[in-house]
C-alpha cells in the first residue's frame, strides 16, 4: 500500500512487450513523502519525469539520478519523493 499523497498508476504492455515487459507505474507525488519499497525479483527501470527522489536506505540519503536500473535486493528500500515528483517504472 502506497502513502496517501502518491498517485499510483499501472499500465499493461502492448503485446510486442509482453514478454519483456510486466507492467508499467506511473508514480506522482503532490506532497513530500516516505515509499517503503519490500524487494521483488524483478528488474526496474526508473525514469524521474520531474521533481527529486532520495534514496534513504543505506543511513545516508542520496539523491537519485534522472534514470535508474535496478534488480533483487535483501532488504527493503526507503524513497522519499519531493513535492511535485513524476517517476515511471518499467517493470
């Protein structure tokens, strides 16, 4: 379940991408917040169309690049999304 200020959209590929692709995510934020992400086995693209994401897992933020791959992870993941912030994932 997402925080309340996140607008979650998700999008189903054509059929030329169904095999690689399982779903799109249109993410929006209209207020600053915290998105506890649990891992998955999935590879995920990450484009930020707008706004700025920290990544606060690791106990020292860093701010997330324009675009972002990534894949399993051991531990959940701590995103917090400025005001205003657009992310598209393909998963």
């Amino acid at each position: 379940m997402a925080p309340q200020d996140l607008k979650i959209e998700s999008y189903l590929p054509s059929d030329g991408l169904k095999p690689f692709v399982k779903t799109f995510l249109f993410i929006e934020s209209t207020c600053a917040t915290v998105n506890k992400l649990l891992p998955d086995t999935s590879i995920v693209l990450a484009f930020r169309l707008g706004g700025s994401i920290t990544d606060m897992s690791l106990g020292d933020s860093r701010r997330l690049p324009a675009s972002v791959i990534t894949g399993l992870r051991r531990s959940p993941r701590f995103l917090s999304y400025a005001d205003n912030t657009a992310c598209l994932l393909v998963i």
